[in-house]
C-alpha cells in the first residue's frame, strides 16, 4: 500500500508524463485513490502497469459508481495490486453524464430508461483481460460504454431488459403493500 | 400324545357361516373366509354367496374420489431450489420431518416426471421464463406451492430484479408464509395441498375460530367512514355470515 507521499510521488510522476491527467489524490482509511481524466485512462493504466518501479499488474476489480447529484456523476473505479509488493492502488476516472440537463447541474435527465446518450470510457480489456467481465456489469448496471470492448453487452440482467438499474435516479420497483400503517394510502385490492 | 407318534393331533369340527361384517373370532373362522374368496376368485361363489362376500369385504366409492384420493397420496415434486428456502424444502425429505409419510419423497430431477413445484425463494425477473417453461412442461395434473414470501409477494425483494409474486405468471395453489417457512410449515401447507386435490379445501378455520364476519370484505371501515360506506359493509357481513351457515348445512 504505497502511503500519503507515496502516492502524491506517483502522482508527480504520472504528470510529468502525462501532464495534466491526475486532477486529484485521495487517502484515507490507508486507501490511496489517484482521481483522473477518463480521456487519458488507458494511458494511466498502461503507465501504472508497465513502468519499472510501479508494477501494478494485477486489476483486483473494476467497477462503477454513481456519485449522482454530484457532479461529475460518474465514476469508474479501478482496484490494481502490485502481488509482489502486496501495495493496493486505487484509481477512480470522474466521468461526467452527457445525458444530463446542462442548464441544472446535478439534474438528470435520463431518469435512467437508457434513451438518452451515455457516458463513454476506454476499456482497457487489452491491458487487463479480467476487465472483459467487470466491464460488461459496470455497462449493464450504470450505462457506461466501454470504447473498444470485444463484446458488450448485459450480463446479469435480461438481455431484452430496458434502463440502467443501479443509477441513483432509477426507480426502486416493488409494489406498495397493504398493512395497517398504510391501509388509508394504498388502494384496497379487495374492493 | 403318543410317544413317538408325529405329533400331530387333527380335530374334526364344523364352523358355522360367518353373517356379513362380521369380526371373523378365530383363525378357524378367517380360514373359512379365505377359502370363500378363493371360491370367488375361482368363479365358484354364486347367488346370495357371491353377494354377501361383496357387501363384506369390497369397499365401493366413486371413480373421481378414488383418483383424487390416489393423486393426494402419490405426488412427486420437482427437485427444485430457488433460494435460501430451498435448504428448509430439502429437509422435508429428511427423516426428521419425512414427508415420505404423505407419499411425497420421491424428488424427480425432470419435471416431466413431476406433478408438484415448490417454489422456495425468491423468483428474478430472469428466472421467471425459466419457471414458466419448467411448470409448462409438467404432466397434468399439477400443483405448485410458492414457499416463503419472496415467492408469494416479493418479500423483501422490492426491487428491479424480483418478480413480485410468483402467481404474476403462473397459477399457484398454495401459499405457505414465512421467512423462510419452517420445515413443519412446508409440511403443513402440504397437507393443506393434499386436502385441496380430496375436494376440501379446509376454509373453515374463521368458523373454528368463531371469526365469522372478520374477512376483509366485511370488515368496517375505521376513522372518516360514511353512512354509505357503514351500511355496505354491515350488508358484507351479513352476506358473510348467511354463506358460512350456507357451507355449515352442507358439510353438516
């Protein structure tokens, strides 16, 4: 687990390689997050995988995460480990909502039905093809395209199935339920 | 006896008929039995004979009770687990709760040997097709038990994943409540299952429980109700209460 300074050194380098990519650094809990540019992502991950010295070459897990009503609302995380090390790395691309309202920051629009645009990242299935899986749930689950995937597509979900359920704005399902609570609110059934 | 003699002593003695329905009150007399119904069997037993051995010893119902009753004792369920209920299914055929004692042990792992689904867990928004086709392809008769509540309403599962309700999408006869049910539960909401193929569907339990006029359609509504709406359900009861002493004459 590299420490605070650790992880602002990796973040040094990484801008002098790849000036302007890293927009923040997070440590907490003994967790380091780099934040960065989704456009520069497989740059980054190529860089924190192949560069002597860093050897990050194990993706531990991919996944999404909807921040919504912050902006920018989404974030795809990536958990990488150096095994020899035993030093865990967390990077989190921002990555904003293209379907959601410009003139009311934090407002979707897509009320997550899957009609409007969707957030693009590069996938990075060519660096670590234990993402092929990860992607396709984080597509499935969030509306995240992956650039370049092999095979995109719903993974858990039926295939034929409309929305992006695990979106902040998707609505929860169920039905209400008659108790005596509610039984003033809730249609009777048996009338 | 003798001695060395073969140890064997035979009485002679005549044995009366037996009058029908009668407790045959020795071996001798069961023999007698038995020799008349071999007599039967062999075409020997005519007239009067032939008619008291019938009314004693063959038992006459009807065809449909007899299939009903031979179809309440004989079900195979479809080796079949959804979720966490299924653990609790699966020590039905232990012998601790055996429900080989309702003639119901024998799991089938094709449903095209199988007459009864118990649907133990919960039912995804991706598995109901599947459980649609698995019920499809049942030999009729068939039954189904939604076991649990995720089965019979969602349970905790209100969400997008989980169909609320099995009986959404395919017909189900049995709701057994719990979280997940007991094993005894399971067994009992079986029995109820075997009753409802016998023809008695065991609705009597508000009279048992003197709760005649408490379902839901005749109860009185609480808080801001109207005249209206007091006298319609004063009118529910009494129609409650007019059926259950109709159902009350007929099984009486």
């Amino acid at each position: 687990m590299p420490d605070a300074p650790g992880l602002e050194l990796i973040a040094h380098d990484l801008d002098e390689t790849a000036a302007g990519s890293v927009l923040g650094t997070y440590y907490e809990h003994g967790q380091a997050c780099l934040i960065v540019d989704p456009e520069r992502i497989l740059d980054l991950l190529r860089w924190l995988r192949d560069t002597p010295g860093q050897e990050y070459r194990f993706l531990a897990s991919l996944h999404g995460v909807d921040y919504l009503p912050a902006e920018p609302r989404f974030g795809v995380v990536y958990e990488l480990l150096n095994m020899p090390r035993v030093e865990r790395l967390r990077v989190r691309a921002a990555l904003a909502d293209p379907g959601g309202d410009p003139s009311e920051p934090g407002r979707p629009r897509s009320r997550g039905r899957g009609d409007d645009r969707l957030p693009e990242i590069d996938s990075c299935v060519s660096l670590f093809p234990t993402a092929e899986f990860h992607e396709r749930e984080v597509y499935d689950f969030f509306g995240i395209v992956f650039r370049g995937h092999p095979d995109l597509r719903r993974i858990l979900m039926p295939e034929d199935y409309v929305g992006w359920p695990q979106r902040r704005d998707f609505p929860v399902g169920g039905e209400p339920v008659i108790f005596t609570h509610n039984e003033r609110e809730v249609p009777r059934w048996y009338e | 006896m003798a001695k060395g003699s073969a140890r064997l002593e035979i009485k002679r003695e005549k044995l009366r008929a037996l009058s029908p329905l009668e407790e045959p009150r020795s071996p001798a007399e069961l023999r007698v039995r038995q020799l008349r119904a071999r007599d039967l069997l062999r075409g020997d037993l005519e007239g009067p004979a032939l008619e008291r051995h019938v009314t004693e010893s063959v038992l006459t119902t009807t065809l449909d009770r007899a299939m009903r009753w031979g179809r309440a004792n004989s079900i195979f369920p479809a080796t079949f687990g959804l979720a966490c209920c299924a653990i609790e299914m699966m020590s039905i055929v232990s012998p601790r709760y055996d429900i080989a004692r309702f003639g119901a042990e024998n799991m089938r792992a094709s449903p095209r040997q199988a007459d009864m689904l118990i649907l133990s867990g919960r039912v995804a928004i991706k598995m109901a097709p599947v459980i649609r086709r698995l019920y499809d392809q049942m030999l009729e008769p068939k039954w189904v038990i939604a076991m649990g509540a995720c089965s019979s309403s969602g349970g905790m599962f209100a969400n997008y994943a989980v169909v609320q309700g099995a009986d959404k999408f395919m017909p189900v006869d049995i709701h057994v409540p719990g979280c997940p049910p007991r094993p005894e539960a399971l067994v009992y909401g079986f029995n109820k299952l075997q009753r409802m193929i016998l023809g008695n569907p065991d609705s009597g339990w508000r009279r048992r429980y003197n709760a005649i006029g408490t379902e839901e359609w005749a109860r009185p509504a609480t808080g801001s109700a109207s005249m209206e709406e007091a006298e319609a359900y004063a009118a529910a009861r009494e129609l409650s209460v007019a059926h259950d002493a109709e159902l009350a004459g007929e099984s009486g």
